[in-house]
C-alpha cells in the first residue's frame, strides 16, 4: 500500500513522482491577463474553464 501510494501522487500533495506541467506560453498568457484585467468575477471563472478545458484538450 506504501509503494502504491507512493507512485500515485493523488495520495498526497508532494510532487516528488508526478511532475506538474507547464502550460504552453499562449495559456498562460490568458491566465496572466485573467488575473490583471478588469473581468468580473464570473467571466474570469468562464475563462478559467476555457483554459482548462484547452489544456486537457
């Protein structure tokens, strides 16, 4: 069980198996402008749902 969760990074929140990966400059980009802009609160979670959305794409 030890080993298993060791490979599974979902057990915990260290990043010592799964390394995170970057998003292509053109997202974070958006994501950048998301959090400097003058958006509302709901077009920046609309955003948000785009960016996700390409990046699992």
């Amino acid at each position: 069980m030890k080993s298993a969760r060791a490979l599974y990074d979902g057990y915990n929140t260290t990043d010592n198996v799964v390394r995170k990966q970057m998003l292509p400059k053109y997202l974070q980009d958006v994501v950048n402008f998301s959090q400097r802009s003058d958006l509302t609160k709901n077009e920046v979670i609309a955003l948000q749902k785009l960016v996700r959305k390409a990046r699992c794409s």
